[in-house]
C-alpha cells in the first residue's frame, strides 16, 4: 500500500490493479490543491478509515474482490468515479447497478484538469460524464435502434412521460429528491413516485443506470 500525504485532507483510494493506470492517475492527483492522501487499496480498509472518493477502472468491477470493496468503501460515504479504457462498451450494468458511480471518466481524455473536474463535480453531489463519452452517448442516440447494442426490454423510455424526463433530467443533474421537488415545486412524495416510474418503465435497479440508459438512449441532454 502506498500513501502520498499533503496538508489539505482529501482522502482518495484507488481500486486499481493496472500499474499504469495508478502511475497516472497518482501523478495527476499529486497537482490537486486539495489532494491529501492517496492509497491504493486491494482489501478492506482498517477500521474507521473513510474517504472521500474512490477511483478504479469499469474493467476491474469484473475482478474478484473488488465490486465488494467498492461497495464496502462506498457505503462508508466515498463517491465513486469510473474510469472508461475500453469505452462504453466496458461498462457492466450488474456490476453498475451494485457500485452506483457519480461519474464516467474516458482514459482517452484523462489529463489533470479533467481529472480536478471529475473529482470536483463527484464530490458536490453532480453527475459527472466527460466530453470524449458525451458525445459517444450523443453518436448511439442518433444511431437507429438496429445498430446499437441490444437494450434490456423497456429501455427506450418511448413512455415517459413530460414530467418524468424531467425530473430524470434533475436526478441526473444530481440533485437529491428534496431537490427537485423545490425545482418543480411539486412534492417529495410525487417526486419518487416519478423516480420510481422512471426506474419501472427504463428496467433499470438504479438512479445512475437509469440517467446513463437515458443518455444513451438520447432521452437526455448532457
């Protein structure tokens, strides 16, 4: 296990078997102005060790071990950031559904200041997705259905209605149910309701997967 400390107090773990990857991507959090502490992680924490935001790589949730370590640190209040080598097609949508990322990050496009954007974005609470995979999303929703990878039965959100793309629009924005019921000035109870029709009518588990399924699906603006 290696740390990096400084004075600011970001604690950031990294799920990471790559050696590459974690060369990079510990070179490029060394810059932050609030990088604190950095430790690569292949087991569970000590006792009462929190942080503040866990990165690993969307092909590595396939790895023995470690969707239950992200899951383990996330439980104990971390955010999530994924990074994409392989693009879209890397993501597993059980392995999705079980960590609930707050972010996409393209290996493509990884350089420092996307990098202080992603973690920025992760940790206010917003759903973050870089340029390089926006614009992926954008070229699939422009595709016709037959040339895009099959969807799970009901994911082309053909009968969502005005109100539920928006507040799927807000979810995805990251704002909490309290949140957009402010937005809309409608209740939280009618606020989950709408969530939970949105999760029924896209079959997906989650808030995340169903805001990234939108996008794919061209529901959703980026």
């Amino acid at each position: 296990m290696a740390t990096q400390q400084d004075e600011s107090g970001l604690s950031i773990a990294l799920v990471l078997e790559n050696a590459l990857h974690r060369f990079a991507l510990e070179g490029m959090i060394r810059v932050f102005d609030r990088a604190g502490t950095v430790q690569l992680l292949d087991s569970r924490p000590a006792d009462g060790q929190r942080f503040d935001l866990v990165l690993t790589a969307a092909a590595e949730l396939g790895n023995d071990g470690t969707p239950e370590l992200v899951q383990a640190l996330c439980a104990d209040g971390a955010r999530l950031l994924l990074l994409l080598v392989d693009g879209l097609e890397a993501i597993d949508p059980q392995a999705l559904a079980r960590c609930e990322p707050q972010g996409f990050l393209a290996w493509s496009e990884l350089e420092p200041e996307t990098l202080r954007e992603a973690v920025s974005a992760a940790l206010a609470g917003k759903f973050y997705v870089s340029g390089t995979l926006a614009r992926q999303l954008l070229v699939r929703a422009s595709m016709p259905p037959s040339a895009r990878s099959p969807q799970p039965a009901g994911s082309e959100g053909a009968a969502l209605t005005a109100r539920e793309l928006e507040v799927l629009q807000l979810v995805a924005q990251g704002l909490s149910n309290k949140q957009v019921s402010r937005e809309l000035q409608i209740s939280e109870h009618g606020v989950k309701r709408h969530v939970g029709n949105v999760l029924t009518k896209l079959n997906c588990p989650n808030r995340t997967l169903a805001a990234v399924r939108a996008m794919e699906d061209g529901l959703l603006t980026v």
